[in-house]
C-alpha cells in the first residue's frame, strides 16, 4: 500500500470513530465554541468597558495637564520693601537713568529718562507682584526704589496763605450759566455785539433784556429775556463757546518742583498775553478776550498756581462781584506787605481819589511799572500816574 492510500484510510478510520462516540463529537464542539467565546470576550469589550473608557481618557487627560502646571515653576519676584520709598512724595527727581513703563506691573516700557528728570506723583501703590510702584501725574509708572528716586519738597506757601497748585486749576462755579439781566463778562459782551446793544459797557442792561426777548420771539424760543444755551447757540454764537467761556482755566506756567520766582514769571507771562486787549467789565476768560482789572489778575494768578477762591473766573460776571478787586483786598490768605518792600510779582492796589474804597488793581512789574487793565485796554503802565494815583497798599500772592 502505497503512502497516499494509507492517509485515506486512516481518515475513513478516525470518521467512523467519532460517529460511534456522539459524546466525543460534543466535547470537540463544546471546545471549539468555549474558544470562539474567549476570543469574542477579548476583541470586544462589555458596554459597560466602553462606556468607562473615554471618562478615563479624560481623566488621563485632566491628570496630565495637572501635572504639567504643577512642574511649571511659578516666577517669583523677591521684593526688599527696604529698597522702596514708603512714603508717597509729591515730587520726585531721577537719581540716574530710568525706565518709565505704560502699566504699573511694569511688563509695557514707555520711555527711558535721565537722570535729573522731575515727575509730579499721583500714588504710590504696589503691584500684582508686590513691588512699590509710583503712578505719575502723566498716567505713567516707575519703580519706587530709593536708590534710583530722590523725593523733592515742592515750593509752597505757608499754610495760613493761598496754596499753590500742582496741576491746573479747575473751573469755580457754574459753567453754562444763563446770562441775565445785572450779568458783566464776555458772554454778556457777545451778546450785546451780536445785538447791536453794545455801547463800550457790558453789562446785560434793559435794552439788551428787550431785544433778547424780541430775538427770542421772531424764533419760536421761549420768551424770558434771559440767553440760555438754546438762545445762545440761535444767535449763532456756538454752541461749545456757551460752556467754554466759563470753563476757561489760564493752564499752569510753573511746575511744582520749580521755585517761587519761576510761579511769579508765569503769573507776569500770562498777563503779558491779554496786552491789547479791550477793558471789558466783569470780564476774565480766553487770551483772546479783554478783561477788567481784576479778572486780569485772577486768570494771571491761575497761571501762577494760586485759585483766589471765593473770587473765580466764573463768579466774576455775575451780579454782586463787579469789584472783586475790593474782595482781593479784603481777602487774608493774601499776605500784606509794606510799600517800601514791594517785589516783582506783587499786586497792587488803588483807593478811589477821595474815599477810601478800594477800585482797582495791578500787577507789579518791578522798576515802578505795573501791568494792568484799564479802561480803554490792557497796557504797562506806571505805578502811579493822573489817572489812579492813591495806592492803598501791597499784597503778595508768591511768599
């Protein structure tokens, strides 16, 4: 028998077999479906394996990213508070070269400076980081370390006096106020030009109240003589002009850490630029305009750092306050010196020839020559001459 027939007869053989023994024939299938069954269990999870492995994919996600925020070493800015004014200054001066930054974590540079730069300071604070900054008056920012800063003392008067100012001085009083009858100023004086009233004196008179009412009439505008904004601005006056005249602060000529003769100059330039200008009762406002005499001396002391309050810019068209030059006389936060020992910058005063009130005043220029208004226009003068000769006395506004 050759080696193919007896592999037939062993197979023929090994069939009949299994067909004898049934039980043998179930055994080999129980197997082969238990190992169909291990197969299946391991290529497919339950549903609930399926359901647990994406929250433990997240979780492998959120534990990762948690460790890669707690290996990340947070900076740390060490602070010697030692090093850092604590004080807040009112001036500072640059020791040497320093940085100026846009925020106080000072992360945005503005602008290197040198050393000698002075600043004006508005706070002193610390940042997200701990460290003493300095906010400027010019919103910028700067370390406060000691040893790049030096604090300067500002020029100032004695406290019992008027005080200087370090920024410009705001408007006292109403801006946009309705112009009446008894009212001085320069919008009485627009009104009565653009109305054909004016007669070389402001004041918002009877024939001024009567053609305002006309105007207002012809105009469908409420009938009340008075010049409201909506009166105003009909009379083509300009609407922004109605609050800008009131608002009008002469701006600072001095900086706080400059001393008294730099205030006194910039009080004497000021008025230097009103020169020409018409005397305008009631009247202290843009450059542009006239004045009266003490409307001159207040927008000058503006420049200076000095606010005469309750004397104003504002205040000083209304009725009542025709001579405020009487209540910068009266007013004792002006110091009072002697004749002999006047100085430049100093103001003087005039008594009305035969009486003893108080009509004018002026500022001293030094060499007897003073700069002031007078009828008809704002001029350098002498200190005395035929037209107002009886000085009542000086006060200094710089000590």
């Amino acid at each position: 028998m050759n080696k193919r027939c007896f592999q037939l007869a062993a197979a023929l053989l090994a069939g009949l077999s299994l067909f004898a023994n049934p039980v043998l024939a179930d055994s080999q299938t129980k197997q082969t479906q238990t190992a169909s069954q291990q197969t299946t269990q391991v290529t497919q999870p339950s549903q609930a394996e399926q359901t647990a492995q994406p929250n433990q994919t997240d979780q492998a996600a959120k534990t990762s990213s948690q460790i890669k925020k707690a290996t990340r070493k947070k900076k740390v800015v060490k602070v010697n508070l030692k090093d850092y004014l604590t004080k807040k200054p009112v001036v500072i001066r640059t020791k040497k070269a320093v940085t100026l930054y846009k925020n106080s974590s000072l992360s945005k540079k503005f602008q290197n400076v040198g050393k000698g730069a002075h600043y004006l300071v508005s706070s002193l604070s610390k940042n997200k980081n701990g460290v003493p900054v300095l906010r400027l008056s010019n919103g910028k920012y700067v370390a406060a370390k000691k040893s790049w800063l030096a604090a300067v003392k500002p020029y100032q008067n004695p406290k019992k006096y008027h005080q200087v100012h370090y920024t410009r001085i705001k408007p006292y009083g109403q801006v946009g106020y309705t112009v009446k009858r008894g009212y001085e100023g320069i919008k009485t004086y627009l009104i009565m030009k653009r109305l054909g009233t004016y007669n070389g004196y402001n004041m918002y008179n009877t024939a001024t109240w009567y053609a305002v009412r006309n105007f207002q009439r012809r105009h469908h505008l409420k009938v009340t003589g008075n010049v409201d904004q909506a009166t105003w601005t009909k009379l083509g006056l300009g609407k922004q002009l109605f609050k800008q005249i009131d608002s009008y602060t002469a701006p600072l000529g001095a900086q706080a850490w400059q001393g008294r003769k730099a205030h006194i100059e910039a009080m004497i330039r000021h008025a230097y630029k009103y020169l020409g200008h018409p005397y305008l009762v009631g009247s202290s406002s843009m450059t542009r305009y006239g004045t009266d005499c003490s409307g001159l001396v207040i927008q000058s002391l503006y420049a200076g750092g000095i606010s005469p309050v309750p004397v104003s810019a504002i205040g000083h068209a209304h009725p009542g306050n025709e001579w405020n030059s009487r209540n910068l006389w009266a007013d004792k936060k002006l110091k009072r010196v002697s004749y002999a020992s006047r100085q430049r910058g100093d103001l003087v005063f005039y008594y009305q020839p035969g009486t003893r009130t108080i009509w004018h005043v002026a500022i001293y220029l030094g060499h007897n020559m003073v700069i002031e208004s007078w009828p008809p226009r704002i001029m350098v003068q002498p200190i005395s001459n035929y037209q107002r000769n009886v000085i009542a006395g000086i006060k200094r506004p710089f000590i």
